[in-house]
C-alpha cells in the first residue's frame, strides 16, 4: 500500500469540514466549565495534601 502524503492532508481536510463546530459562546461556556473545575480540583487537592502534610508532622513530633 503506498502512502501518499498529499492524499492524507485532503482526506484530513475533507472530515475536517464535516465536523459541526461549537458556537463562540458554547467554546466560551466549556473553556470556563473546565477552568472553574481545575481549580477547584486543585484547591481540593491542595487542601488534602496540606491536612495529610499537618497530621504527618504532628504524628512525627508525638514521637520525637
């Protein structure tokens, strides 16, 4: 089978142009869902690792 990288690019742009692409807003609107989520994600995370850190320390120096 030979491959031919002009045919790859026309096939590519050929689905490319069947894709229904989202509105502005509904880009807008995801890109936000998806920030305020990772943060928040990482905020929880952040949060937890703090605690686990705090009660790590805390069990060390009962030890000590």
């Amino acid at each position: 089978m030979k491959f031919s990288l002009l045919a790859y690019f026309k096939n590519a742009y050929a689905e490319l142009r069947k894709v229904t692409w989202p509105s502005r807003q509904a880009a807008i609107q995801s890109t936000a869902t998806v920030v305020v989520l990772s943060v928040g994600v990482a905020l929880f995370l952040g949060a937890l690792d703090f605690g686990f850190n705090a009660g790590l320390n805390y069990l060390i120096e009962l030890t000590a």
